[in-house]
C-alpha cells in the first residue's frame, strides 16, 4: 500500500523524524518521569501560545468543544457560525441542552467585531464561540480584534476560541488577547497523528465551572486542572502525543515562531498566486483568507473528480471540498509540516494533471 501525500487540510503530513520521536516506551503516568514530559509539553506550549495554563485532552478537539460549553454555559451560549465547524459547535451545544442562539454569516464570509458587538449588546449571553479558521471555507476572522471589543466592553462574558486549523500556524496570544479557552486538535498545523487535543485555559474559566452542576466528570475543567497541579492527567493519555508534542515543541524553537508564521504566509501567497494565474477565483472574503489553507471557488468548472483521481496516481491526496461545496469550491493546505518545495511540487503536479487533460494554462 502506497499512501499518498496529504495536501488536505487534516489531517497533514506527519514528517517520519516526528513518527520516531512518538515511539518511545511507556511510563506509568503516576511517576516523576511523566510528570517530567507533562512539564516540558505543557511549559512549551505555554511559552508558544503566550497562555497561562495549558491542559492536555487525549480526544480530539469536538471533545473540548463540548467541554468549553458545559464549564462555561449559566445564562446562554453565542455560537459564532460563518462555516462547517461552527454550525457543528452550534450542534453540539444544543445537544448538551444549553441555551444557545446562532449568529449565521454566508459562508465565505469572517465574522466580524461589529456582528458580535450587535448580538452581545442584547444582553442576552454570558458565552461567545468562535470558529477562528474555518477549514470549511478557508476564512480566517480577525480574533485579536474580536477578542478586544469584547475585553473592552464585555470583560465578564467569556470567549471560547477553536483555533483547531490556526493554531501552530498562525500566531496567537491567549492572555493578552483574553481568550477564555483556545484549542487545536493536532492533527492540523501542530503536523501530528490525530486524537489529541491542546487546550489553553484562563484561571476564571476554572472559577466558572466550579459553579456549574453536571459538567460530567472526563470533560470537567475543574478536575482536569486538579491534576495539572500535580502535572498529572486525570486518566491515561496518550503518551506518544505527548512525545510528538515535545519534538514539534523543539521544531518550532528551531525555526523559531515567527520563522513558522512567515513559513505559512510565504506557501499562502503562493497558493492564492496560482489559482489566480489559473483564472480561479479565491472563495474567502477579500483580507480575510486564511494562512494555513486556500479555497478557491472553481470558477473555471475544473472536473475536480478527474483531477483528484489523476493526482492520486501521481501520489498526492488532494481536496474536492467540504460537505456542500464539495465540487464548487476545493482547498489546498499549505500547514505544518509541509514546506515551501512541497507545495511547489504538489502545484507543478497539479499542472501536470491540468495540461494532461488538456486545460488551456
Ligand atoms: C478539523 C477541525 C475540527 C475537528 O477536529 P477533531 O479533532 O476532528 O474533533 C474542529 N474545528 C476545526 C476548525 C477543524 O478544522
């Protein structure tokens, strides 16, 4: 069996040095040992993401999406939906049984400080969620101008931010930007195996959930930072994670952050390039494309069956869109472990595919 290269946006390529450095023996998670790896992870992520408290989940991210609302919910939840992942965030709000309205954008579009200005002056919510990079549609709202109207004018409703396509890509500050929780499943810029899931957390979303009845225990901040006091886990994790974490902790400080950042900007600029050059048009509200992955409307009615069926023969996995734009719309990830000459071979690959069935170039 052959895999071919991912060039969609999750999960991503996992380069094979970071596959060794997962496979490393067990310790129990009761020993000085773990809690030695849990300090560097956690302390790693920390220094990265500018946040207090980083809380390691061994599930993936929908997980902490649930966790983010039953800590937090008492009066009503805002879910933020401009996309795939959060109208599902919406979902599974409703399906905790919390109140929760959405506030829906076409998608294509960012959400925008003066949309969640106009729902919060109601005086209706006491928590926003926000979807920072939808994957669904390449788009990537401006949160640090989201999360200042609401410091500014709001400071006592919280802001649950899934930077799930984001984070690792894109730089964040959780505390300056008083993020309430921001979370990334690694399986998406943080370029690791997925089902895993890192999750920064403010000191006053503990304080909430000690409020708060039925939280359920695995999903229960109150518990998970109970243990992180002690650098422990509440349950077994996954220590291979864990260890992935520690060698892209020590990749980034290698490239260095702001390295990283300009890294997905640079492959950003050449994917938007080139669906230009090719008569495509960008799907994403003009300033707000995301850096981490393009979405290009296929205006030019490419027959992206064709052109994926060729490029899998050529080794590459590409995308044809996600749940109703599949076929209008397809996207290119450019993030993690993928690197500048990857993305320029997958597009001259892409070329390749477009000249054999004969597509004026
Ligand atoms: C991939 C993705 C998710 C889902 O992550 P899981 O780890 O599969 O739960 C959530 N939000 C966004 C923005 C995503 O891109």
């Amino acid at each position: 069996m052959i895999f071919p290269k991912l060039f969609i946006p999750g999960p991503t390529p996992v380069a094979e040095d970071t596959l060794r450095a997962m496979s490393q023996p067990q310790v129990g998670h009761r020993t000085p040992e773990f809690s030695e790896l849990f300090t560097i992870v956690t302390t790693g992520l920390e220094k990265v993401l500018g946040a207090n408290k980083v809380f390691l989940f061994s599930n993936p991210a929908t997980g902490v999406w649930e966790a983010a609302v039953r800590n937090t919910v008492k009066k009503r939840a805002l879910n933020l939906v401009n996309g795939a992942f959060a109208a599902k965030w919406h979902t599974l709000t409703q399906a905790c049984g919390l109140p929760c309205d959405a506030l829906n954008k076409e998608w294509g579009l960012a959400i925008h400080p003066e949309d969640v200005d106009r729902a919060l002056a109601t005086g209706k919510y006491d928590v926003v969620t926000l979807v920072h990079n939808e994957t669904s549609t390449g788009v990537m709202s401006p949160l640090e101008d989201i999360a200042g109207l609401m410091a500014g004018k709001y400071p006592d409703i919280f802001l649950h931010v899934d930077a799930v396509s984001s984070m690792a890509g894109v730089e964040i500050r959780v505390d300056d930007w008083r993020l309430d929780t921001c979370f990334a499943s690694v399986q998406k810029a943080w370029a690791l195996p997925a089902g895993f899931t890192v999750c920064a957390v403010s000191d006053r979303v503990i304080e909430r959930s000690k409020e708060l009845p039925h939280k359920g225990y695995y999903l229960d901040l109150e518990v998970l930072d109970k243990f992180y006091r002690k650098q422990q886990t509440p349950s077994t994790p996954s220590l291979p994670h864990m260890y992935g974490l520690q060698k892209i902790l020590a990749d980034i400080e290698r490239e260095t952050p702001a390295g990283r950042y300009a890294r997905h900007q640079r492959m950003a600029q050449t994917a938007r390039d080139w669906a230009r050059d090719h008569g495509q048009v960008l799907y994403p509200e003009v300033g707000y494309a995301s850096p981490t992955l393009t979405a290009v409307r296929n205006v030019q009615g490419w027959d992206l069956q064709a052109i994926y069926d060729a490029l899998e023969h050529e080794g590459y996995r590409m995308d044809r869109g996600y749940g109703k734009l599949r076929g209008e719309v397809f996207r290119i990830a450019h993030m993690g472990a993928v690197m500048p000459g990857d993305l320029d071979r997958y597009l001259a690959a892409f070329d390749g595919v477009l000249a054999a069935m004969g597509v004026p170039a």
